[in-house]
C-alpha cells in the first residue's frame, strides 16, 4: 500500500526573462514585463510530493525531518534570497518556472533516493503553477 506525503516551501528569488539570441522586439514579444533589465521577484511556493509504503515501525512514508533536511540542502540554501540568473542551471536556459520545475525535480530526485519523488508543483503567483512528475510510467516501460 502506497501512501503520499506532500509537504510545503515557501523561497523568494527574482530572475528575468530574456534570451540572447533573440531581438529586444523578440523578448519583450515573449516575455513581456518579465523582460525588464532589472528583473523582478517572486515568492515561491514548493510543494514536493513523495510516495512509499508504510514503515510498519514508524508508521510514516518518510520522516519530514528527513524531507526537510533535503530540500533545504537542496533547493532553500541555493534559491532563496538569490538571482536565478545568477546560478549555473539557467546559464543556458531561462528561469521560466517551468524550468526551475524540472531543476527541482532533479534535484531532489537525485537526493532523495531510494525515496521516490513523486510530483514537484510550484506557484509562481497567486494564478500561475507549474507541475512536473517526471518519466510517465507508461512512456518509462514503453522505453524499457
Ligand atoms: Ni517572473
């Protein structure tokens, strides 16, 4: 029996949208305000969604210090209060959230296993969330 656990973060960080090979007409056709030189910030809201079964001794999934310990390593210390411009994972692509979904997802893919992870969701604002939850099953075995 598999349960899942999900659990909340919130981080701020500012980034802008903007690609080099395009034009300024281009950009600011794409990304509209998100274009603007002096970019801009959000606070984010995480939610990481992990899946297991039932430690008969415990009782639980998974130890949310344990998730805690992860993410913060993983994601807070290295986004919070940062430009994402400014890190390496956005020196070749923007820091749409979409992206910043799937380099999260990796991230704590990696660092939580033999955990599985199971979904990583992120709110950009109050309207916009990004989800991302990996390899579908069907795509995996299809593969394989
Ligand atoms: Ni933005």
């Amino acid at each position: 029996m598999i349960v899942r656990f999900s659990r909340r973060y919130t981080f701020s960080a500012s980034h802008r949208l903007h690609v080099e090979a395009l034009t300024v007409e281009q950009n600011r056709e794409a990304f509209g305000k998100c274009n603007n030189p002096h970019g801009h910030g959000h606070n984010y809201v995480l939610q990481v969604t992990v899946s297991g079964p039932v430690d008969s001794a415990t009782g639980m999934v998974l130890n949310m210090a344990t998730l805690d310990a992860v993410v913060r390593a993983v994601v807070l210390d290295r986004f919070d209060h940062q430009n994402l411009n400014h890190d390496s994972l956005f020196a070749a692509q923007t820091s749409t959230t979409e992206n910043l979904c799937l380099e999260i997802y990796s991230l704590l893919a990696t660092a939580l296993a033999p955990v599985s992870l199971r979904s990583v969701r992120i709110e950009e604002t109050e309207n916009n969330f990004f989800e991302y939850s990996g390899t579908s099953l069907a795509s995996a075995s299809h593969a394989a």
